[in-house]
C-alpha cells in the first residue's frame, strides 16, 4: 500500500499558463526535470486529468504483500 503525499501537487501551482496550452498535453512536474516526480495528463474531451507515472521514492510506502 503506497500513499501519495499531498504535498507532491503542490508542484502544479508552479505551472505556467502556456503548459496547459496544447491540445491534450502530457506535463512533466517539474517542468524540465528528467524523470519528472509525476506527469500531468490533459483530456479536454471529457475534462479529464490523469495523474501519471508518480515517482514511487517520492511516496510513503505502508505494506508490501507477496502471493505464494
């Protein structure tokens, strides 16, 4: 069980207004670090936002389970 901290989207208040300008952007957060922390996905047609590929170091890790 892995909790996102909610202090991760923070990060997304630091955004220009010109990422948000493409038709179905896909955002690295931060801007410009490889890997990003997170990706911000963008679906206009249904004004959707999917949140992507969340670095898991960046996470609090509460339970591992293995099947046997």
């Amino acid at each position: 069980m892995v909790e996102i901290p909610v202090s991760l989207f923070k990060q997304v208040s630091n955004l220009k207004k010109e990422s948000f300008e493409a038709d179905g952007p896909t955002i690295n957060i931060p801007v410009g670090k490889i890997p990003p922390d997170f990706t911000l996905k963008l679906d206009r047609s249904d004004a959707k936002i999917t949140v992507a590929n969340i670095a898991k170091a960046l996470c609090i890790v509460h339970g591992v389970w293995r099947l046997l």
